[in-house]
C-alpha cells in the first residue's frame, strides 16, 4: 500500500511540475511564410439579415465560398512581408425578396491586391492592382474576404496572456465610405493539434462600431451602428502560418434614408466565417 502511495505521488508530483513547465513556456509569435511559396486558403462565409421596413420583417441570407492565393514575393530585412492575393474562384448564394440567386463570380478571380504585411501581421499598406465587376458595378478586392490574419503581441506571451488589437479599417464604395472600428482583445488559450499540424490556439473576442455615408437608388444613407465579435485561431508556430481561423459577428445597425423619401430601417446581422490552410 506504501508503495502505490509513493508511485501515485510521484506521478501527481511529474504531472503538475509538466503542466507548470507549459504554463511557463513562452512564445513569440511572428510569421514565417516563404519567399516565393503560395499560400492558398478556403473561406466560407454565412450571413443572416433580418430588417424592419415599413412596418414589415424583411430576411435575407447568404452564403459565399472562396479560394485565395497568397504569394509571397519579397522579405525584407526586417521581416517586411510584401504579399500579393488574389481570388481562385469565389461563389455566392443569396436568398431574400422572393429571390434565391447563386453567382460564379468568374469577374473577381484572378484580380490582385498586393499587401505590405509585419511578421507580428499588421498590415503596412495594402494597394489594389485590379478591380473587379459583378453585374456592372465596380467592386474593391477586399470587400470580398481578403487578407484575414490575427494580429500578434510583440512581447513573448505564454499560454493564459492576452493581448489587445485595435484596428480602423475605411471601405470606400463606389458612393460612399464606410468606418469600421473594431476593439479586440487575444488569448493564448493552450495547444492543439488541427490536421497535420500542432498548433497554438488563440481566443479572442472584442466589439466593433460602423458609421458610414452612401447613396443608394438616389437616395442618402447614414450608416450607424455596433456588434461583437469572437473567435478561434490556430496558429503553427513552428512554421509561422495560420492554419484555420473561425470567426462569429453580430450586428444592429440603423440606416437613415433621405431625398425620395425618409425612412429609418433597423437591422440585425450575424455572420459566420471558416477560414481554413489548404497547402
């Protein structure tokens, strides 16, 4: 009986000094892509609409999926990454006031954009070479999914640290502009295995507020409102590349309309993403 005790002890004793030693360990994350390589990711993306207009519900949904590739084309001595994406194919399936519509949007493939981006991900700069258009209408690359990586710390962070991003990213459309704000906090929440690869898995959630001005069928529209936001990362830090990203959004926006006529239509939104590494 004394023995069992002294092996159960040594055993509880190796289990918590090897749950402290990962506790402890620290890491700094940075991306390590290849130059010259191409890195090609799936994206699925669901949204539901619903919105109130004259005293009447109005739903709406879609469903789009995506294949983009990555290629790097420089590195520099800082760690600068100079990335230029563009759409394999993209397809979109929309369903709301008594249509149902499903659309190859064969006019965005091969439209690039090139990004300048840090090994810690944030974006430098981002220049569209080529716009796209989708019955007649000219649309900027990256309202289609785009570049989508979590930002990372720049100190070494161990599994329970957390991590703030705060990011302001300005949509100009082809008649108006809107701001979205967004206030997002990470956690380093432990280790997974995804597919082939072992990963880190990164939590994170935060808010994020829309205001915007376009036009519409001759008519202006103010844009307000507020969401949140919250997902899931996994990330191989061995190799430097994101592996899968799953991301949820809910939104209440209000849009104010005038000129032909005056109308104040609230909505709710809520979208869906799965971002995922196919080679």
């Amino acid at each position: 009986m004394r023995t069992e005790q002294l092996i159960a002890a040594f055993t509880l004793f190796f289990v918590i000094a090897g749950s402290m030693a990962i506790a402890q360990e620290k890491y700094q994350l940075t991306y390590k892509m290849e130059k010259g390589k191409t890195y090609r990711y799936a994206q699925d993306i669901a949204i539901i609409s619903a919105q109130e207009v004259a005293g009447q519900d109005m739903k709406f949904s879609a469903d789009g999926h995506n294949v983009t590739n990555f290629i790097v084309e420089d590195i520099s001595p800082a760690g600068l990454f100079t990335v230029l994406y563009s759409y394999e194919e993209y397809r979109l399936h929309t369903k709301g006031m008594g249509k149902d519509t499903i659309m190859d949007i064969t006019g965005m493939t091969g439209r690039r954009v090139r990004v300048e981006i840090s090994k810690l991900g944030k974006i430098e700069k981002e220049t569209t070479i080529d716009s796209g258009k989708v019955e007649g209408k000219s649309i900027a690359m990256k309202f289609m999914g785009g570049l989508n990586f979590p930002v990372f710390s720049e100190k070494r962070v161990r599994i329970g640290d957390q991590w703030p991003k705060i990011s302001i990213d300005t949509s100009n459309l082809e008649e108006g502009q809107t701001i979205t704000k967004g206030n997002v906090e990470y956690t380093l929440s432990g280790k997974e295995t995804k597919g082939n690869y072992n990963c880190l898995r990164i939590d994170y959630k935060g808010t994020t507020e829309t205001t915007g001005k376009l036009k519409q069928m001759g008519m202006d529209v103010v844009l307000e409102g507020n969401g949140e936001i919250s997902g899931i990362v996994w990330f191989d830090p061995s190799l430097g590349i994101m592996v899968e990203m799953q991301s949820t959004t809910t939104m209440e926006l209000t849009m104010a309309m005038t000129g032909q006529a005056q109308m104040t239509i609230p909505m709710s939104q809520k979208i869906t993403s799965k971002q995922s590494l196919l080679e």
